[in-house]
C-alpha cells in the first residue's frame, strides 16, 4: 500500500464511519451547481452561507459529510464546523462521494 492509497483510503473509513452512524451529507456548491445535479437527500446550503447556518446545522445532531466539487470548497467547510462544534468530515467531490454511497 502506497503512501497515497494510505491517506485517500483513510479518508474513504472516515467517510464511510460517518454514514454508517446516520450522517447528514451537506453540499456547500452554488445554487446553479446543485441545480445541474447533487446527490438524492443532501441538503445544500453554499459556502458563501455557511455562517448562517450554524445554529441549524447543530440542531441536526448529527455527523456532516461535507461535499462540493471537487473537495476544496468541502475542505474549508469542514474545518469551519468542526470550528464551530459540528462534527463534519470532507466527503471531496459530490460525483465521486455518490459513487461511494
């Protein structure tokens, strides 16, 4: 096992652990990206929104598995929650995350 497979597999248990423990999958893409496809029971709320949410999103009490396109939106979205007390994980890009459920 490469160093690579090592990490991305790491992040694959992580995501998969989530879901198995009834996680919420959050979408952080704009409006016009999640109109063109997302994944059946996501919520979607942008990035840019984020902030505005947070109350709601705790109120969940549940684990997030964040998505966007390609992981890098997810990423920051990920770390502002946990930031915040939510338990959130970057489930990358919403194709590949959906191909994994």
């Amino acid at each position: 096992m490469g160093f690579l497979d090592f990490i991305f597999g790491a992040k694959k248990r992580q995501v998969d652990f989530y879901m198995k423990n009834g996680a919420q999958i959050l979408d952080v893409r704009t409006q016009r990206e999640w109109d063109n496809g997302h994944i059946e029971g996501s919520r979607h709320i942008p990035l840019d929104d984020l902030k505005n949410h947070v109350d709601e999103l705790k109120a969940l009490n549940k684990p997030l598995v964040v998505c966007c396109e390609s992981g890098v939106r997810s990423a920051k979205a990920a770390k502002f929650l946990n930031l915040n007390n939510i338990d959130a994980t970057n489930g990358g890009g919403w194709v590949s995350l959906k191909n994994k459920l």
